[in-house]
C-alpha cells in the first residue's frame, strides 16, 4: 500500500475536522495515510526530509479552504 501524509490544520472546530476525517476515510483504502500539522509548524530541512519518504501528499481540508 502507498504511503501519503496529510498536512492539515487538525481539530481547529468541528467542522473543519470533519472535512479532514471524510479525506482520510474515502483515501484510506487506497493509502496508509499519516498527519502532520500545518498551523503553527516550522518546515525545516527535517520536515521536508520526512515528506519526501512518502509516495502521496495531501494538501489541506478543514480550515486550509478558503
């Protein structure tokens, strides 16, 4: 299975999270997917390192649409 990371803003309102929750759950049998924080995150060079390791990135859903 692929490995892909979603970075996301994550339990900011209920709402938001739910966006983030219906992602996941339509990606999830298609992809082994972990989280990784965007608000308040610093993107260094080890960050960056960790994202290239993953096959897919996915970008946004709650509270990153605007």
């Amino acid at each position: 299975m692929k490995k892909a990371i979603h970075l996301a803003a994550f339990n900011r309102n209920i709402g938001d999270n739910g966006l983030n929750l219906a992602i996941e759950k339509m990606l999830s049998s298609f992809l082994e997917i972990d989280r990784m924080e965007i608000v308040g995150n610093a993107f260094e060079k080890n960050k960056i390192d960790k994202l290239n390791e993953y096959d897919v990135i996915i970008f946004g859903g709650g509270g990153l649409i605007h």
